[in-house]
C-alpha cells in the first residue's frame, strides 16, 4: 500500500496566534500529523519590543490551555502571574476627564488562569505581560527568523511561499498570522481593507512608583486597566500589576515600582491644527512624549488625574537604540485601525488561510484581539483534524466560517465602544453620553451581568 505524505503547514507570524496553533497542531499530532514550519521576518525573538500588557479572558484562557503542551502550560504563571489576592483586581474600570466614575463592569475575580479558563462567563480578565506570553510560547518552536514572507504562488498541488530573500519554501496549507499589515492577505483578500478611525494611539510602559499607582486606585476606582473618557474625543488608559519589579535603578529605593501600560488616543486632526504645530518627529521618542503631554494639557482641564495622568508620561523613557539586537520602545503615534472579516462578500476558501491580526485586526479598547487570534488557532487546529489532500478546502472552511463571524462580531464590538469613547462630545453631549453609561452600569451591576462580555 502507498503511504500518504505527510502533509506540510507553514505558518507565517511568530506572534501569539501563529505560536499557538503551532502548539496545538503539534499537540494534535497523535489524530493527525503534519510537518509545520514557522517564520518571522524578525531576525531574532527580541529584535521588536514586544511589550505592553494584554487583557486574557477566560475563553482566550481556555483557548490557550487546550493548544499548548502541559509542559508548557507551567510556564504560564511567568507571563501571567497568579492575581495578588485582596491587592489587584482584574478588570475594567471608566471616568469621565475629571475621574468620577461613570462604568465598573461586575466581574469574576479568578486565582489563576486556569480558574479563568473554567468559568462559562467572559466577565473575567487575567493581565498578562505580552512579551512574556510569547517567550514562554517560543520554547520548543523551531521559528525561522529573519524570513519575510513577500508573496506566494498557489498550484494545482500547494503554495510556494516567495522571502524577501530570494528563497522559496512549498506546503500543503499555508496559515498567513503575520499581523495587520499581512502580505499574505493583501494577495489573498486585496478587497478586505482597513478601518482607519482618524484616531491617533500612543503606547508605552513606564515603571510607575507605588504611591501613582495608589491615587489613581483610591481616589478614581481604579481596576487593572483603568480608563477615562473626555470632552475632545481624547481617552487615557493605564494598564498594571500590582507585581514589583526590581527596583535598582529608580528614584526612591524605599517604594514599590510596578510595570504599566499608558496609552492616550485623541482626535488625528488635532495634529494638522495650525496653531497646535509643536515639532514632533516618530522617529524621535522624546519629542513624541512631548507632544503626548502637551496634548494632555491642552485637552484635558486641570485636575489631580490629569495631573497623574502627566505623572505616568514623565515616566516614559524614550529611550533610543541603534543596535538592532536590543530591544527598546519605539514610542511613536499609531492610528487606530481594524479590519472587519464580513466586509467583504467574496472570501475564497483554498489552501491559503488567515488568523489573527491579519484577518481581523481589533480596537483595542475591549481587550479581545489576542484572545480571539488564540481562540482562531484552536478552531484551525481542530478544523484540520478532518484534513486530507481530498477534503482540505471544506476544513479549512469550516474554520473560516467560524472565524469570520465571531470575530466581526467582536471587531464591530470594539469599533462601536471605540467610536463612543473617541467622538468629541463637548460638555452637553458629555452629559448625555456620561449619563447612559451610568444607566447601563447600574444595571449591569444590579444584575450581575457584563454586557461587554461574550458568554459561552
Ligand atoms: C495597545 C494595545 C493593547 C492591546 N490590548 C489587548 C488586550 O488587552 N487583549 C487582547 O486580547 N488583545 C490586545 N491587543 C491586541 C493584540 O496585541 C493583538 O491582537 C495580537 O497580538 C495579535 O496577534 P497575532 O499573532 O495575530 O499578530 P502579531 O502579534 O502582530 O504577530 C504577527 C507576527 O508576524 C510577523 N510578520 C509580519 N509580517 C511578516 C512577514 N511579511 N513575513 C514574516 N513574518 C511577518 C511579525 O514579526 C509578528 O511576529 C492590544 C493591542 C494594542 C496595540
């Protein structure tokens, strides 16, 4: 009898969704084997910053366990350490500019992930340091490095995959989780476009002194990710765990520093602004850090969070490299984008596949991203339980057509939160719009019920 071959997958995208089908697709291998390969265009795990800290709920919890080995699921708790019990409260808490509270979602305070991963309900969050997540996700990953995927030609037999290069690789199916900007998209789906909000996004993490992190928990309610809305269409958000870290080289030995995510996101048409132009240049993250405090001034009254607020910016390093094996934070301005999977009518089912960012990038406003690009590699994983060289195109849109609602379903979510937090509004609208999300937190909390989350 004619042994089948076994069938080759090549991932493209060595961030958290690629990483984890790789694992599950591995992990599976005893139902259904495959040769998987992965590359990054990165030429190492640390060449890109990969920091900041990412909500994981408990159906990317559950997503993630049931795709990674047990071995390396022990390794879990480094990237997303056990909540400080009666000290850190994981979830979401929005003021208005001023800090009165307007939105505290009821939720679950879990003991660890695995606890997040069993509850039925998303009203849970784990927060999790994301370039820890995908180191503890890169053991045993043979990824090949310094690989960017340019293009790929499709035949009657599989997919020759084009680098940059100048080399060729061929496989069975290939899995394009190379982020938002994805080669392999664009060829395959040249009509699936971005979302541009017209929102400009500034993201760093400073190590942030116990006493800033305590005015802004006692005085403003603040919950792990703790977020304010203004009049101007401008939003701050301050992501942290109550974890130390080590202390060395701050200020004041005697206190407690703890890592944090700030970002603020304004209007982008404030930048063109005439009067407004102060030099600021992307390529020089002192002059961005400027601009984000000058912007926070100009648009936000003063007031003791806006001046925590500044306080948390003074702290942004801006740090420069020019030695590409380092690691640093490229503060710079971003523009807020999404792309919604059902926006298009065609979406050809072959052996060309997306996952991920590159096929639904979303706002990051509910925290969903990650967790759905890790909720689509097991779907894929499981769809391709059923493959053979006959059958393939119907797995593979098995896992598409799943893929393609849930997720624009969130990323319309997203978008609508979004749009609600960063439409200017001035001060009656604010008051219209402040008084609803104190309307809609009353019930929620009367019955105990998340409306931001997915349940199931
Ligand atoms: C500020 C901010 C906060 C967020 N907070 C949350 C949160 O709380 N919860 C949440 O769930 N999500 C959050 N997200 C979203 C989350 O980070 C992303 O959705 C998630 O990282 C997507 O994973 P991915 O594997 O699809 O893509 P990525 O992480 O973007 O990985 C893509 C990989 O592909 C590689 N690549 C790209 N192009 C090529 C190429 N041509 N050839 C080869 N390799 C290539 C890249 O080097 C990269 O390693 C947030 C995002 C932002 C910006």
């Amino acid at each position: 009898m004619q042994q089948q071959k076994v069938p080759t997958v090549i991932i493209i995208g060595a961030g958290l969704g690629g990483l984890t089908l790789y694992h599950a697709l591995i992990k599976n291998k005893d139902k259904k084997e495959f040769n998987v390969k992965i590359f990054d265009r990165e030429f190492s795990p640390q060449a890109r910053w990969q920091g900041y800290h990412i909500a994981i709920n408990n159906f990317g919890a559950r997503s993630l366990i049931n795709c990674i080995p047990s071995s390396i699921a022990l390794n879990l708790s480094k990237a997303i350490p056990n909540p400080v019990l009666n000290v850190e409260y994981h979830g979401l808490s929005l003021t208005d500019h001023t800090g009165n509270l307007l939105l505290r979602p009821p939720d679950k305070q879990v003991k660890d992930v695995f606890e997040a991963a069993n509850l039925s309900v998303g009203s849970s969050i784990i927060i999790t340091y994301r370039d820890k997540l995908r180191h503890v996700l890169l053991e045993n990953v043979p990824v090949q490095w310094g690989k960017k995927c340019i293009s790929y030609e499709e035949t009657d037999d599989g997919v020759w995959i084009l680098f940059e290069d100048g080399s060729k690789e061929f496989c069975d199916i290939l899995v394009g989780a190379d982020g938002i900007n994805s080669p392999v998209r664009k060829q395959k789906l040249p009509k699936l476009q971005i979302f541009d909000y017209g929102i400009t996004i500034i993201v760093t993490d400073v190590a942030a002194p116990k006493n800033l992190l305590d005015r802004l928990i006692t005085k403003f309610n603040g919950k792990g990710v703790t977020q304010s809305v203004g009049l101007n269409g401008e939003t701050s958000v301050t992501i942290f765990r109550l974890i130390p870290i080590e202390q060395e080289n701050y200020e004041n030995k005697n206190e407690s520093y703890y890592r944090t995510t700030i970002f603020f996101e304004y209007p982008s048409k404030l930048d063109d602004v005439e009067h407004d132009k102060i030099k600021v240049d992307d390529n020089d993250p002192a002059s961005v850090v400027d601009h984000v405090k000058y912007m926070i001034r100009k648009l936000r009254p003063e007031c003791e969070l806006t001046n925590v607020i500044l306080e948390l910016w003074d702290l942004a390093v801006p740090k420069t490299t020019s030695d590409p094996s380092k690691t640093y934070n490229p503060i710079r301005r971003r523009k807020m984008q999404d792309i919604d999977p059902l926006s298009v009518n065609t979406w050809t089912s072959n052996r060309i596949t997306l996952l991920g960012d590159a096929a639904h990038t979303t706002s990051p406003v509910l925290g969903l991203g990650a967790n759905n690009a890790i909720e689509d590699a097991e779907v894929l994983s499981r769809a391709l339980l059923n493959y053979s060289s006959e059958n393939y195109i119907s797995c593979i849109k098995e896992y598409e057509n799943e893929m393609r609602k849930r997720n624009s379903t969130e990323v319309l979510k997203s978008r609508f939160v979004e749009i609600r937090n960063t439409t200017p509004v001035g001060y009656i609208g604010c008051l219209f719009r402040n008084n609803l999300l104190r309307i809609i937190n009353t019930i929620m909390n009367f019955f105990n019920y998340n409306l931001l989350a997915r349940n199931g």
